[in-house]
C-alpha cells in the first residue's frame, strides 16, 4: 500500500517523439529556460488530500502506449509560480481525457487549489518580463502521451 498523507500527484509522460518534437520547436523559437525533455509532463491531479481509493495503486506507472491518445496544442499562456515570483510558460493542451481524469480524481477525493483545470505542459519555469511570446505560433505537433503516474504528494517540491 502507497503511503499518501501528504496528498497524490498524477500526472501523463509523453513518447520521447513528442519530447524530441517539442524540444526541437522550443529551440527554434528560443524559449528562455526550457525545461529538459525528460520532465515534460502534464499534471492531472496535485492533491492535498489523498485519494483513498487508489491508495493500493503501486508506483508502477500505466502504460499507455496502446490507447490511441493525441492531444492537440490549444495556445500559449503565462501562468505564475507557485511562489509567485515568476512567470511560467506553459502550452495549453485540448486532451479530454485528462480532463475526464481529473475530475474522476476529484469525484474519488481528490482536491485541487485552482478554480478550474486546464491540461497543460510548462515549457519554462522561469521567464524573463521581455521575452515577447505572445507572436509565437503554437506547435503543430501532436502530444501522444505514453504513461500516468501516481506518487505522494511532494510538498516541498521546487522547479528545478
């Protein structure tokens, strides 16, 4: 059994096509601070409480190879940290079925800090004020997800 009392993170890795696609569009367009292909990730749930019903999931991930799913770039925006003090660039992405994950992780306890859930993958953590990324065309690049995670809560986690 997971020990969760800090809470559960979920969160769906991507094919290393899709990282390979992704890091070659962040190089063209010259996306200060990127973050490294191997954390490309989008969160489905960061939760605070546990979710008592997949407390017998193990930390093996799920695989996802087989399911057929694609989601499609929707826009760029800028989110701010967690702490606050700068600005994260992140690719929105139109991908129901983290949506539809997400909200069976909150009809099974789960509990999320923002008003609303908006599929995503941060391109940077850290961008600079001047940095004009509203004249950026989105990917034209499908994000094939290969596996979801479970993991307890890391409550002092930090953007590397």
């Amino acid at each position: 059994m997971i020990e969760r009392r800090n809470g559960t993170y979920a969160a769906a890795t991507y094919e290393d096509s899709t990282a390979n696609q992704l890091a070659d569009w962040l190089n063209l367009h010259k996306i200060p601070n990127q973050i490294p292909t191997n954390k490309l990730h989008s969160t489905i749930i960061y939760s605070r409480t546990p979710i008592p019903t997949i407390s017998h999931i193990s930390m093996d991930a799920v695989e996802l190879k087989d399911l057929g799913w694609r989601f499609v770039p929707d826009k760029l925006a800028m989110f701010t940290s967690s702490s606050g003090d700068k600005d994260v660039l992140v690719l929105t992405l139109k991908a129901p079925e983290l949506v539809d994950m997400h909200e069976n992780c909150l009809f099974s306890g789960a509990t999320h800090d923002h008003e609303t859930y908006e599929p995503h993958v941060t391109l940077s953590y850290d961008i600079p004020k001047d940095f004009d990324w509203l004249n950026i065309p989105v990917p034209s690049m499908y994000f094939v997800p290969s596996r979801i995670y479970f993991e307890p809560l890391n409550l002092n986690w930090k953007a590397e």
